[in-house]
C-alpha cells in the first residue's frame, strides 16, 4: 500500500460502517455504558457533529458540558469501545480519519513525521483503536504526532489494547497511557466502561473444527456459489505474515468471502501468536466467517501465553476466532 493509499482507508471498518449512538445498546447492569454514550455524543456535537437521538427542545434549551479535545475509552474488550469510537466519527463534522494504532504509527513511518503532521493538519478528528503500548518508540513518537495535531485544533479519540495483565480491565492501562502522554494528559477526558463481552455466549463454547474432508467440501461449495475463498495451510500463513507489516494485513483479506486454514496448530512463539492476533482483528473487521481444520482456533495460543502480559489481547482474539467459525454454521 502506498502512503496515499493508507490514508485513504483510514475508515471504519464494514462491520461499523453504520455505527451510531442510537444502535449501541447499553448493559443495563452496567451504567457506564449508556454514560460513555452520552459522553461520546457530546465530544462529537463539540466537533460539528449532529446531535443524534436528541429532539429539538432539548438541543435548544439543554446545555452541552464542557469538552476536552481528547476522549480517551478506557475497558475490557467486548464493552463496545470501538463501535463508540465509530459512532463518533460517523457524526462528527469536517475531514476526519479512522485507524488502528498500527496504521497510524505506519503511516507516520513511511511519511515521515513532518509529512505526516502536514497531511493531518486541518482534520477535525482523529479516531484511534486498539491504542498500543507494547512499543516504547511507537507510543512516544505518536504522543508527539497528536500533541502538534491538537494544538492545530485537532480532536482525537482512543480506545485502549494495551499489554499490562493488570489491575481489572484495563484501569492500570489508563493510567500507564496517560502517564506515557504527560503533555496530552490534560486534554484527555478519560471514559471507563464496564461490563462484559458481548460476545460471551460465544465465548462460553468452542471454535468450530472441521475435519479435512468437510473443510474441502465447504471450500468448494462456496466456489461453486460465486464466492472468493482464500484457502491456506496454517503454519504456511503464519510464516507468511512474518514478511508483511501489520498496517498491510487489511489488503490481504480485501475482496475475501471466506477463510479456510487446514492443520492449524498450536502456537507457543509470542511473536508468531502476536501477529496472528493482529492479522484476525483485521478478518473479524471484515466480517469475514472461517472454517478451520486441526487444533480448535480458540485453544492455539500455548506455552502459557494467556496468563501473561498480553493476556487481554489473547482473551479478545479467542473470542473473536470463536465468532468467526461460528459464522457459517450460525
């Protein structure tokens, strides 16, 4: 992908292209749900935005708070932070940009951070998910990326995927990003959100596995149905994405119907599992279902990988794989 090309799909993806605050819908036994909502709705008013869901009278006769210029989503996965952080962009006024912390820190690289500071100036908003902390280098270049951005008027808004196995849901994770941003701190308004996966019922069962055989079938009936199948071996698809950046795993799986890996197996190499979980966030935002032969997709992070420092990360992809094999058989 080239640099214009990078920032031309920094949009959400399709699984949130109609995201709003309306078809969010909150936990009742959480109320810092339908709280972040309304927070979320005021930050994108206070950018232009159109106040969704509110009548006239009370746009007229209710007074918006006071706003800082950053929002910062601070949960668990699965509370709906990225479908927040899309809700926003979609009602927030002026040229605005949507991506991972990945494709942002890589389009700073290949730009270059001046180039990069002169094709962002003027945007209203900057919409970050799976904000990073993993790297040193990376967070603190982008601390300094937003911090030029936001004093040229720019908005930002982040959701939180960070390392730390800590401190229940990501409070630890808060205070280590706002920490890492010590000039930006102060315009940020941090947003707990508690709750659940809204996967769960998901999470409660298993990856669907296919024997080879039905995996075949399957494969070649989607064919015969007109649609696009990308059909791998596991162990040659991992070995394949230690050759190409994170940023470009979203034009590998453009234009792909279905996802058929045969012999997965088990990983026990960070590295490898780290890639593989960033290559899935980007089938899952493409709503792409799965069907899989060899070891159940949601029991392949090994060697005590889960119960490590990246454990949220871990926990979110096995829900999701879940999904994902789901899909077909749902």
């Amino acid at each position: 992908m080239t640099p214009d090309e990078m920032v031309r799909a920094l949009v959400p993806p399709p699984q949130f292209a109609h995201a709003s605050f309306d078809n969010y819908v909150p936990d009742d036994a959480y109320p810092s749900q339908a709280g972040a909502v309304e927070i979320s709705r005021a930050f994108a008013q206070a950018g232009g935005g159109k106040a969704q869901g509110r009548g006239l009278v009370s746009r007229l006769f209710k007074k918006s708070p006071s706003v800082k210029p950053g929002v910062y989503l601070d949960g668990g996965f699965g509370v709906g932070k990225t479908h927040l952080l899309a809700a926003t962009w979609h009602a927030f006024g002026g040229r605005k940009y949507f991506g991972t912390f990945i494709e942002y820190t890589s389009l700073v690289g290949a730009l270059g951070y001046q180039k990069a500071v002169e094709a962002f100036t003027g945007a209203s908003l900057l919409a970050i998910d799976e904000f990073e902390l993993d790297d040193p280098g990376d967070t603190m270049v982008m601390t300094r990326f937003l911090g030029a951005l936001v004093e040229k008027g720019t908005h930002v808004m982040a959701t939180s995927n960070t390392p730390p196995n800590a401190l229940g849901e990501g409070r630890f994770a808060a205070q280590d990003f706002l920490r890492e941003i010590t000039k930006l701190a102060n315009v940020f308004e941090t947003v707990r959100i508690d709750g659940v996966d809204y996967r769960r019922r998901a999470v409660e069962g298993h990856a669907v596995v296919t024997s080879p055989d039905e995996l075949g079938r399957v494969v070649d009936e989607r064919i015969a149905a007109g649609e696009t199948i990308a059909r791998d071996d596991f162990r040659t698809l991992i070995d394949f994405l230690a050759k190409v950046h994170p940023s470009k795993y979203v034009k590998l799986v453009d234009g792909i119907d279905v996802l058929a890996l045969s012999d997965v197996t088990e990983l026990t190499d960070q590295s490898e599992a780290l890639r593989f979980v960033a290559f899935i966030d980007r089938v899952y935002d493409a709503e792409i279902p799965m069907v899989a032969s060899g070891v159940p997709l949601d029991e392949i992070f090994g060697g005590g990988m889960v119960d490590g420092g990246y454990r949220k990360k871990y926990l979110r992809s096995v829900s999701r794989l879940i999904a994902s094999t789901g899909a077909l058989t749902a």
